[in-house]
C-alpha cells in the first residue's frame, strides 16, 4: 500500500465523539497537565537529564490528542480514521 494514495477522513465523514469519552479525555487532559506542571517543578529543581526532553514530549503528545477530543469532540486530523464512518 502506497502512503500517497491515503486518504484522511475529514470531521464531516466520521461521527463526533460521545459524553463519555470525551469526559475521560477530560480527565486524561487534567492529570497531563499536573504532569506537566510536575515536570517544570522537577526541572528548575533537579539536573537535567535526557527524560525530561521525553517527558515533556509525552505530556505534549497526551495535551495535544485529550485537548483536542475534550475541547472538539474530534480527534487531530491524523488520527480521525479510528472514529467511526456517518
């Protein structure tokens, strides 16, 4: 299969997202940002080390997907193929 012949839905082909699920990405969007607030304590007070490079990019990540499903109801563009089709 071919990359460049994949086609991403779009918010009108699939179906938004329900109360439940978008209440749990609400939460998982709660607790990253304690993690992430965590995070910046820990690195003005710690050395630095290589895991707050990876922390930080797996709070990003957990922000950018949770906010977007909490706040949208859509999951990011990238990855709309798991909702279900209209």
């Amino acid at each position: 299969m071919c990359i460049d012949n994949m086609k991403y839905p779009t918010e009108l082909d699939v179906i938004k997202l329900g109360l439940f699920v978008r209440c749990l990405a609400c939460f998982i969007f709660i607790c990253s940002l304690i993690a992430g607030i965590g995070l910046t304590f820990a690195l003005f007070t710690e050395q630095f080390e290589f895991g707050f490079i990876l922390g930080f990019t797996v709070v990003g990540f957990m922000l950018h997907i949770s906010g977007s499903v909490t706040f949208k109801g859509y999951a990011p563009k990238y990855l709309l193929f798991a909702h279900a089709p209209k």
